[in-house]
C-alpha cells in the first residue's frame, strides 16, 4: 500500500508541476499578447496623433494664408485712399498757394497805393 502512495505522491506532484507549467506557459503567452496589443495601440495612437497634426498643420495655414488675404486688402485699400487723398491734398495746395498769391496781389497794391 505504501507503494501506491508513493506511486500516487508522485503522479500528483508530477501533474502539479504539469499544470504550474501549462499555467506559466499561458501566463507568458498572454504577456505576448498584451505586450502586442500595446504595441498595436501605441502605433494607432501614433497614427491618429500624426492625422491631428497634419490636420491642425491644415486648419492653422488656412487661417494664416486668410490673415495674409486679409492684409493685402487692407494694404490695397490703403493705397487706393493715399491716391484719393493726395490729389485732395494737391487741390488744397493748389488753392492755399493761389490763395497766397492773391493776398501777395494785395499786398504789392496796397504798398503802391500807399507810396502814390
């Protein structure tokens, strides 16, 4: 009877051993996989983060290339004012310049008369 025991002792250790070695075989295959998955998620991640970017890259010209639309209007405009205002500026020239020649008149009159 001790024989069996022995015998039966050892079949159980040996099946004990078994299944901590099955059971350590699956815990390192689900590591793998784990380990895979986080690989696969980081490299989605890194996708979507890239299409972020580029998007974001997109919008942030759109709204530079429209800043730069904006102020070449405003310089266009501007410049169309300068013109308006300088021939403004000229005809008021032209009329203080008259203005002082008729003043220059009568002044150069009025000394004459004054010396006749």
């Amino acid at each position: 009877m001790s024989e069996s025991q022995s015998r039966y002792s050892i079949v159980e250790r040996l099946t004990k051993t078994k299944l901590d070695l099955m059971s350590q075989k699956a815990d390192l295959q689900q590591e793998v996989t784990r380990s895979q998955q986080k690989v696969e998620d980081l490299e989605k991640n890194l996708s979507f983060w890239e299409n972020d970017v580029e998007e974001s890259v997109k919008v942030t010209r759109r709204q530079k290339l429209r800043e730069v639309e904006v102020a070449k209007r405003e310089q266009k405009n501007a410049t169309e004012r300068l013109e308006k205002q300088k021939n403004v500026f000229d005809e008021k020239l032209k009329a203080v310049e008259e203005a002082l020649k008729s003043v220059e008149k009568i002044s150069e009159q009025a000394a004459k008369q004054e010396t006749s």
